[in-house]
C-alpha cells in the first residue's frame, strides 16, 4: 500500500523543518494522491504499460487537459506495494529552493527515511548543490527505488529546476524512479533518455479511450448503450476522457441518451465550458485570434493560418500549442488540425465573438489554397464563402468539370453547387448548370447553359486573340466535353466527332500536368466519342476509341468511364455473337465499380444489360431478369440511346424466350429519341418483329422485316434464312446462310443458329447423315459457350435427335435435362459475398434500417447503400425481405 504519512522524522538528528523555505506551513493536500470518482474506470493497459516505469528511470505521461493523465497515475500509484511520493506542483514554485523543499517533504510524507544530514533549502529562490548530490547519493544507495510522481509538472517553468532534476535523476541511478505528469514537453534531455532506452511514455494516442473503454465508462454512469453508438462519440471526441465523462453526465439528463450522444451540439455543452476555460482563455490574445480564425479550416499549414490572420506568426504559435496539447494536431509535413470538439466550439464561438467575420475567412482560404491546396478544399471554401465566380471557376479552370460524372465525388460536388444562385452569370458558372442539368438529362436546359457559356467564351476567345493573349483554354476543352455528352445523349455521331477533333486539337494548349492531374476528361471525351460510334454501327471505330479507356490505367476518377467502355466493348462482343467474351468483359465493369464502391450498377449500366442478353442465350432466364431488374436501378438520367438500345434487346429476348410476344414487341419501343437511326438497333427492332410474326404463322412477313433492314447483319440474315425456311423455301434460306462469311467474324451465338437452320432444312430433305453432322457441330461450338437457347427455339424436329447417340453424349449435361436439382430449380448467385456484404446482410435478417446498419458498422450511410445494391445483384434480387429469404435458402445466414 502506498503510505501518505505525516511529516515526521525518523531517526536521531535535528527535527526537519515543517515549514517551506518562507515560513509558511507545508500544504498536505500537494502531497495526497488524488481520489478516483466513483464512475472511475481502471484501464489495465494503460497501468501495465506504467509498471514499466519500474524498469527505467523516467517515465512521462503527457496528454492534453483532460486526457485522464493524473487520475490515470493516481490509480496506478495506489496500487503499488511500496510507498510513492505524489507532489503537485504549482505556478508559483518558479524558486528552485521553494520546488526541492517540496519534493523532499513529499519523500517524508511518504515514508521515505532521509538522514537529517541532506538538510532542506532554507532560501525559497535558490538550493545548494551539496544538498541535491547528498540526495542523490542517499537515494542511489537504496536497495530498492523510490517512486516519486510529479504531477502538473508543466507548471515547473525554471530551467536551473530542470537542471537540478536531471542531476539527481541521473546520479540517484537506480534509486529513483521519476514519474512526470504533463501537458507539455518537460525541460529534460528527453532525447538522451530515449535513445539510451531509460524512458517510459505514455502519450495523448494511448490515453484515447477506445470504444470498447468508452462503452465501460458510459456503463458506470449508468449508460447502457452499443458499442457503435460509443464509436461514434469516440471518433468525435477522439476519445478524450473529460469529454466522454462531460458527455456521459449531460446524457443522463437527457430522456433519450443514445440520440443525444449522436446528436449533441458540442458548443452548448459543459464540453464547451471545459475547453474555453482551460485551453482557449489560457492563451494569449493573438493565440487566441489565431485559433478562432483556424476554426474554419479541417486541417491547415502555418502559412494558411498566417493568411487568414494577416501576420506572419503562426508557425510557432501552432507548433508551441502542439508541443502544449492545447488541441492541435500535428500531422505532419507542417500540417495541423484542430480537435473535432473543440473546432466546434471555437467556430460558435467566433460567429458570437466576431459575427460575420466567417464569410471572409473561407474567401481568404480558398484563394490562397487555390494557389498552394487542393481543389476540393478550395472548392469546399469558396461554396462556404458563398463566392460562386470564384467556385465555378476553380473548378473549370482546373479542367475538372469532369468530376461531376465521375461516380464518386460527382454527388458531393452537386450537393456543393445546389447553393449556387442565377446571380453567378461567368461562362464558368453556367457550364457548371450545363453539367448538372445533362447528368440529369434535362437536355434542353443543360444546352440552354452550354449555349450561353460558349458565346461569352468565343467573345473572351476573340478579346484574347486580339490582345495576343491566352485564351480560356480549359473552358473551351469543358464546353467541348458537355457537347460530346450531350451529342451521346441524343445519338448524334457526327456532333460527337467535330467535338471530339477540336478537343484533340485543343488539348495541345493545355499544360501537360493539368491533363494528367485530370485523366477523367479524356476518358469522359473518348467514352462519349466511342459511344455514339457504336450507336452507328461503326463497331471498329468504336473499339478503338472505347479500348483507349477500358485498357488505361487509371484511378477512380476513371473508374466510371472505365466500366462504361468496358461494357460497351461487352455489347459490341454480343452484337457479333460472342457470349463468352462478352459476359467477361461485363463481368470486368462490374469489378471496377466494386473495387471503388461505386452504386451498382452505376453509370450507364450497360454492363448489367449484356449480362441478361448472354443469360437469355443461355436459357438462364430467372438470371436474365435479376439482371434486367438490377439494371433498373441505374441513373435513368444517364440513359443514352445505346443503353436503351441494349435494353431493349434484352427485354425483348426475354420476353420472346417466356413466350409472351405482345410484350416483347412493346419493349422494342424507344424510350430515348436519337438525332440519327442505328443500324443495330433497327436490326434487332426487326428480328423481334419478325419473331412474332413467326409466332403468328406468317412466315412471308417475317422475312420481308428482316429483308428491309439496311445494310448487310449476320444476325439478320439468319433471321431471315429461318422465316425463309418456315415459308417453305429452303433454297432461299440457304443463300443467305452462305452468305453469311467467316469475315464477317460472327460468333457462335451467330454460328449455331445457322448451323442449325442447315441442318433442319436437311432434315426437310431427308438427309439424315448431314443432319446429324451439323447438329453435332452446333452442339461442340454451343457447349463452350454453354448456348441452350438456339436448341429451344429450333422446334419439335430436334428433340429426338439429341436422343440419338452420339448426339446425346454431346449434349449430356449441359443441354438435356440432367439431375433433378436443375440449375434453375435453385436461386441464382451472380457472385460470391464479401465479408462486409455478410456483415450488411446479418444485419437486415435483424430488420435494422440503412441509418442503423450504417451506425453498427461505424460506415456512411451510402456505403450502406452501396453494399446493399451489390447484394441484391449478387443474390438476384430487388427486396430486403426477398435478400434475406434467398440467403436463407443459399444458408448464408
């Protein structure tokens, strides 16, 4: 146990004085350890980290005001088996013999015997050095060490005590154990300790409460709440113990605890009072000026603050209230920040100190972070600033009006420039307007502002011209990038292409690092381009321009017109009859939203929309429409003529592939107008037509749609071949499968149908060796592909024949019903789950909201969102309840 005993002497010799240097009695209360409050929670790894202490002469606990430091120490001392001197020092021991005075009294209340020969300094100003070397030769020649803590020893300002401390400490040896409690760097040759290994810490990281700490401690106060709810308090307050304890006393006021802790305005708080009294009011004037103004700033460089003060001081005031812990942060690379908590406070109270003064100060940051921060910041500034000009013009000058498409800050930049009004009238402005109203495909609007940004520009164009001046590159190159979006939205290719060269012409002006600082304007510019290529049907142009992006190496901005390419390519794959290729590269888009936590789908979402035609082919028709109700969910403003397009081919075959050919012939309606017609799209339109006609027993109509299509399709041809052959002219309908050449690079989605076109008409005939020879070719280039589609719609002719060996080897397992556990009698899993896709999952089986799966899961509220889209695509579904359900049956829960 430690022993607080008396002042008493023990030994023969002269009394030792119970009086300080100045006459006045020795106060008892600075030599008690302090008294834990009852709602005290011991942390075992904190005092095991202080049993060190032990083992090397110095150790230092040294947090901020609040941290829990002495309480901290005052628990661990009362649990020694030894006595421990506890000295709290004052402001007002600056005389080193008023300091030593008080230290050996707080080794004799202790019950440290001391000979009456070491005397005791009878000068409160100054000590003699014959009576620190007795103390250290007396303590250095104890068997076992003694403790001593100094608490608040940052209120210990005069070098010559620092000096003289270290001298006792270093001679003492062994004997002394010093435990130091601070809010400051102590003046000691800390670095001499530390290197020699003779120093223990303890520091503001690992005082932090961890939220498993904080839930204990909300617990003694009678709080009973989820370990999420206390890592949120937590990660607010940095798990700063006055904090959590300030918090928890004010909650167990408050008739619904949990909301307030999630919710409480920091600035009306005991917090508040805490902070302002023992940080901010301590500080001089201008530290304190210095630290309203940082308030608005999330972190920030000593030059940054200096430009919001208009001095040239803040370097060393921010590194002095580091060094301090007076709440700031130091992150590094001249780098700070402010506590959370207390950045609040200080921004409350700035508005009531210096009312309107805000404003400025987020003007004042944005333009000097324009010159030396980053763009969000800047723009993040100038929004608060409510400067618009300003706003939109950093953005489009940075070449980065791209942004607002690009998946994952396209949402926060929105939500930035909703506050912008129509008093902002820069071309920058409204080509801001433009890019909102196209994302939303408010085409009329968005090309009103586009309008309107280009004439201004081309007048500025012409004043630079004539001025022999630079003209505004960067709002040209994002007036040309709006064109192509928008000429993609309205199926124009040619629109596309003249905006696509001057871009290309233009990009010459522009700084090489700018363009590489913001890669996802040309890969927006050749997505876009690549696009309304592949509305035309120009599918090599299209390739090329759509690989440039799908094969570059990006990051996430391009990550969206990464997924974009990649399943246009998809399409393209499909169109021409290759399944296998295509669902790899759908597959690959979808892999990159994923690996950036973009909304599945998200973008276009074309990806999802190959994914349903392939599993049409295929016969997986529940796949199909899981994949078709997934697609669904993508931005309908994001919906071009292609996406639709695909869409509707893939609705339609499904449709066609249920039997329902009303329907199907509905879904070939175009949603989406285009400028110029797609030959593609026609083509397919047709091919349905013409089923349904089939369906009717017309076959002469069914093959005169597909004869008007323009241009020369494989898969029109095909079609037509089987409406030929079902008018009961097979000649016909061999012409056109022979003309359909390996040139032509068709695929086995192609390939197979025509193989068994042939091989029903030489069953007309009578030719059984033949049939058997191309119904076995169809069935070897099918299986790899897994086709079972063509097979059912070839009609009753077929079905014994696949009976017959050795076709029926060549079809076992993949085409002719197998076990009874058919693929189809099971629900469909797209892909596996990840670990957070469980835990999100677990969670809706307990019927929690987003809001409470995001709180449990200390994440946002839209990855929340996002996770439960990519479940639902992985399980087939569209429903929480139908989720839950279908991973009941998989037994995932």
């Amino acid at each position: 146990m430690n022993a607080v005993a008396g002042s008493e002497e023990s030994g023969p010799g002269p009394a030792v004085p119970c009086a300080d240097p100045q006459g006045d009695p020795f106060l008892r209360t600075r030599f008690a350890v302090p008294a834990r409050p009852a709602t005290f929670f011991r942390r075992k790894r904190l005092t095991d980290h202080l049993d060190q202490a032990l083992r090397t002469p110095l150790s230092m606990v040294n947090g901020a005001a609040g941290a829990g430091k002495t309480l901290l120490v005052a628990d661990w001392a009362a649990g020694r088996d030894r006595p421990v001197a506890w000295l709290t020092t004052e402001a007002g021991d600056q005389g080193p013999g008023m300091f030593w005075a008080y230290f050996l009294q707080a080794l004799r209340t202790a019950g440290v015997p001391l000979p009456p020969e070491i005397g005791c300094p009878a000068d409160a100003g100054q000590v003699d050095r014959t009576l620190l070397t007795r103390l250290a030769a007396e303590l250095g020649a104890r068997e076992r060490p003694v403790i001593v803590v100094l608490d608040e020893y940052d209120r210990v300002t005069h070098p010559e005590i620092a000096d003289q401390l270290e001298f006792v400490l270093h001679h003492a040896a062994r004997g002394l154990r010093l435990v130091l409690v601070t809010r400051t760097e102590p003046l000691l040759p800390l670095h001499r300790h530390r290197a020699a290994g003779d120093m223990t810490e303890i520091r503001n990281a690992e005082l932090a409460f961890t939220p498993e700490e904080a839930t204990v401690l909300l617990g003694l106060h009678g709080l009973r709440l989820p370990v999420p709810v206390a890592r949120t308090l937590v990660e607010r307050t940095r798990g700063w113990a006055a904090g959590l304890r300030l918090c928890a006393l004010a909650a167990r006021e408050s008739p619904d605890p949990e909301t307030y802790l999630k919710r409480f305005e920091a600035e009306r708080t005991a917090v508040a009072d805490f902070l302002l009294a023992e940080v901010l009011e301590r500080q001089p004037p201008e530290t304190q000026d210095l630290l309203l103004r940082v308030s608005v700033l999330d972190r920030f460089h000593p030059e940054l603050a200096d430009a919001l003060t208009e001095r040239a001081d803040a370097a060393g005031i921010l590194a002095a209230l580091h060094r301090e812990n007076a709440f700031v942060e130091d992150l590094g690379h001249a780098r700070y920040r402010l506590h959370p908590l207390f950045g609040e406070i200080l921004r409350a109270h700035l508005r009531m100190r210096r009312p309107g003064l805000e404003p400025e100060l987020h003007r004042r940051a944005a333009r000097w972070l324009r010159r030396s921060g980053t763009l969000t910041e800047t723009l993040g500034h100038g929004a608060a600033a409510g400067d618009w000009e300003f706003t939109a013009g950093a953005l489009v000058d940075d070449l980065a009006i791209g942004r607002l498409f690009t998946g994952l800050r396209s949402d926060d930049l929105t939500e930035l420039f909703s506050g912008m009004g129509p008093e902002a009238t820069s071309p920058a402005a409204h080509l801001v307007r433009a890019a909102r109203e196209l994302s939303h495909r408010e085409l009329d609007r968005g090309l009103t502002h586009l309008r309107h940004a280009e004439r201004t520009l081309a007048a500025q164009e012409d004043r630079a011209e004539a001025e022999d001046e630079p003209g505004p590159v960067a709002a040209r190159l994002s007036c040309l990038l709006l064109e192509t979006l928008a000429a993609r939205l309205t199926g124009s290719p040619g629109r596309a292409e003249q905006a696509a060269g001057t871009a290309e012409r233009l990009r010459e002006q522009v700084p090489a690092d700018l363009l590489d600082k913001h890669p996802e304007l040309t890969a927006l510019l050749l997505a876009h381009l690549g696009s309304t290529r592949l509305w035309a049907g120009r599918y090599e142009e299209a390739r090329a321009a759509l690989a440039l992006v799908a094969d570059g190496t990006g990051d996430a901005s391009t990550a969206l017109p990464r997924e974009d390419s990649l399943g246009r390519l998809a399409l393209i794959d499909y169109l021409h009859g290759w399944p296998g290729r295509a669902e790899r590269k759908a597959m690959a888009a979808l892999t990159v939203s994923e690996r950036y936590s973009l909304p599945q789908p998200s973008g276009f979402g074309i990806g999802r929309l190959v994914l349903a035609a392939v599993a049409v082919d295929r016969d997986e028709l529940r796949l199909a429409r899981a994949h078709l109700d997934a697609a669904a969910d993508a931005h309908p403003a994001m919906r071009d003529p292609v996406t639709e397009a695909g869409r509707a081919l893939a609705t339609a075959r499904l449709l066609l592939a249920q039997g329902d050919t009303r329907a199907a012939l509905a879904a070939t309606q175009p949603t989406v107008t285009a400028d110029v017609a797609s030959p593609w799209a026609e083509g397919h339109t047709a091919l349905v037509a013409s089923a349904a006609q089939l369906a009717r027993g017309r076959p002469e109509e069914a093959a005169a749609l597909l004869h008007a299509v323009p241009g020369h399709q494989p898969v029109c041809a095909v079609g037509e071949a089987r409406a030929r052959l079902a008018a009961g002219t097979p000649r016909a309908a061999l012409d056109l499968l022979d003309g359909v050449l390996p040139e032509h690079h068709t695929g086995p989605a192609v390939t197979v149908r025509a193989l068994l076109l042939r091989a029903e008409a030489a069953h007309a005939a009578g030719e059984p060796a033949a049939v058997r020879r191309l119904v076995a070719q169809a069935l070897h280039e099918a299986r790899r592909e897994r086709l079972r589609r063509p097979f059912a719609e070839a009609g009753g002719w077929l079905r014994p024949l696949l009976d017959t060996p050795p076709l029926r080897g060549l079809a076992a397992g993949w085409l002719t019903p197998g076990p009874p556990s058919h693929p189809e009698d099971r629900p469909p899993v797209v892909e596996e789950l990840s670990g957070r896709e469980r835990d999100v999952l677990r969670r809706l089986d307990r019927m929690m909201s987003t809001e409470e799966i995001a709180a449990d899961l200390c994440v946002s509220v839209n990855t929340v969102k996002t996770h439960l889209k990519s479940v639902f695509r992985k399980l087939a579904v569209n429903r929480r309840n139908d989720a839950v359900r279908r991973a009941r049956e998989l037994r995932l829960l």
